[in-house]
C-alpha cells in the first residue's frame, strides 16, 4: 500500500491574464488542467479546487470542494515579490460537499501590473471534528477464507499514520468489495490499471472507494481492480453493499485489499484502530510491536 495521507497539491501562476483555473484531481499529485476560463465550466460541474477570476485588476482566488463529502483545505502562497493578499496567506478553510468560497483577493503591487505568484493548495478529507465511535465493522466481503497479508504496523507500507492501523486483506482479483458499514461514498477512484512494487511509479496509482461514516470517519478501501468501482460520489450505502472488485492496481505486492479507518486531525489524516467481525465473531488481529506510527516522510504522495 502507498504511503497515503492524501494530502494534495495543485499550483496556479498568477500572471496578468484575465482569469486562470486549475484544478487537482486528488490523489494525482502536481497534476494540471489546461487552464480555462471559469464560464468554460458547466453549471453542474463540481467546483475545481482552485480557481483564479480577475476582477477589475484584482484577482480573487476561490477553493472549491469536488468531493462528496467534507475537507479541510488550505491555501499557501510563496514568500516575497508577489501580490498582496487579503487575508494574509496561507489561508485554512472547511468546506462542505460541493461547496465554492472565496479565500482572498489578491492585489498588484503597483496599478495593472500583477506580479507572478505561485499559489498551492494542501487538502485533506474528512471535517477535524470528526471522530471514531466505537462500531465493530463488518467483514468488507464475504465467501473466501480471511486472510491477512499486512496488519497494524506492517513493515511494507503501513508505518505513516494515515495507514497504521491498516489491514491489508489478500483476495482473489475481482472478489466483491462490500461496505463495512454504513455511509455515503466520498470519493472513487477507478481509471488506474497497472501495480507494482516501485512507489515512485506506482504510489499514488491505487484505485479506491472512500466511504464517509455519520460520526466523521471515513473508510478506505483501495487497490481495487480497474473499472472496479460500482458506486457513485454522493450514493449513500448500507453494510454489504457491493461497492466494487478487489485488484492488485498501486503500490502493491499482489492481488489484496487495503482497509483503514481515518481520521482528519487538522490537515493531517490519520488511521485508528476499529473493531470487526466475521460470520464466526470478531476478528483478532495482531498488534504492532511499536505503537507509534513514524512520521510521513516529506513530499509522501499519499
């Protein structure tokens, strides 16, 4: 399993030009859309993450939110030279689903002449008043033997916070995937189709399906097979509904399924330990031998 913390990046250069937008898809780290004016989009669209529109020689930076459920996002600009920002960078919002907020207004600092300035955005899913209430999750398939490949602490990939209390599930390709639990599907991705071993090729690669639970916590289900993913944005599921099909895609050593629990602990996302059964009971799992997750390293993907 990559070294998910999901925190991404997008970049827009602000230049003297009528209007600017760029967008992230998230967990494409430094991707970028062709830059297109903000009528260009249609009106269903979900908001780009970061969107630049001119007003009369000022320029408004806007951050959207396209996920299905909450973020935290934040917008940072580099030091010294460019415009001046009201408010002050960087800036921390919350955003709900679907929604657009201006963040701040950026002025030239001398009358039509709009210095450069790079701008990113550091987002996080998931509200930082979210929690983990005490649910013992379902078994997210059913029908094959339980196998655990990689638990709490693995060695391989579960060592960064976002993933320590991880449990990675070895299943035969294209085995369903069914809801733990109850919640509303956050996030899909499903157009990667390759997996291997080298992170800096494959760790940002896996496809997923994040589930939004009523306390705040979100589930993750990842590696899934490519074209894998049988739920939409926004659809609300129930326990042991078939969200999609097991897969090898990502950073991965062999067909499994990655499962965490995650928490947003203020633009940092983190895993927590969560209970689960079987048809035979609960489960019990193994307990790492060091209990501190190690910090992610700079510029993890994930």
């Amino acid at each position: 399993m990559p070294q998910r913390s999901l925190r991404l990046c997008c970049a827009a250069l602000l230049a003297c030009i009528p209007a600017l937008a760029m967008a992230q898809r998230l967990l494409d780290w430094r991707h970028r859309e062709t830059p297109a004016p903000a009528a260009s989009a249609p009106a269903a669209a979900p908001p780009r993450w970061l969107q630049i529109e001119d007003e009369g020689g000022i320029q408004r930076a806007w951050i959207g939110n396209p996920l299905a459920g909450p973020v935290q996002v934040r917008l940072v600009g580099d030091a010294g030279g460019g415009p001046r920002a009201v408010p002050a960078l960087p800036v921390t919002l919350e955003l709900e689903a679907g929604e657009r907020r201006l963040a701040a207004r950026l002025y030239p600092s001398a009358p039509g002449k709009m210095p450069p300035l790079r701008l990113d955005i550091d987002a996080v899913p998931g509200s930082p008043r979210g929690r983990a209430d005490d649910v013992v999750y379902r078994l997210p398939f059913s029908g094959v033997p339980v196998h655990v490949g990689q638990g709490f602490g693995g060695a391989f990939s579960h060592r960064d916070p976002a993933n320590f209390h991880a449990l990675d599930f070895a299943l035969p390709e294209g085995t369903p995937v069914l809801a733990a639990r109850e919640g509303v599907v956050m996030e899909i991705r499903g157009d990667f189709r390759e997996g291997g071993r080298d992170p800096a090729r494959f760790g940002t690669q896996a496809n997923l399906v994040r589930v939004l639970h009523a306390d705040g916590s979100m589930a993750l289900y990842a590696h899934l097979a490519p074209g894998g993913t049988g739920v939409r944005p926004g659809q609300r599921v129930r326990a042991g509904d078939r969200l999609g099909l097991s897969g090898n895609t990502g950073l991965s050593t062999g067909p499994h399924l990655h499962f965490a629990v995650q928490l947003n602990r203020g633009m940092r996302l983190v895993s927590v330990p969560f209970r689960m059964a079987g048809p035979l009971g609960e489960l019990r799992f193994a307990r790492p031998a060091v209990s501190t997750p190690a910090p992610a390293a700079p510029g993890s993907p994930l």
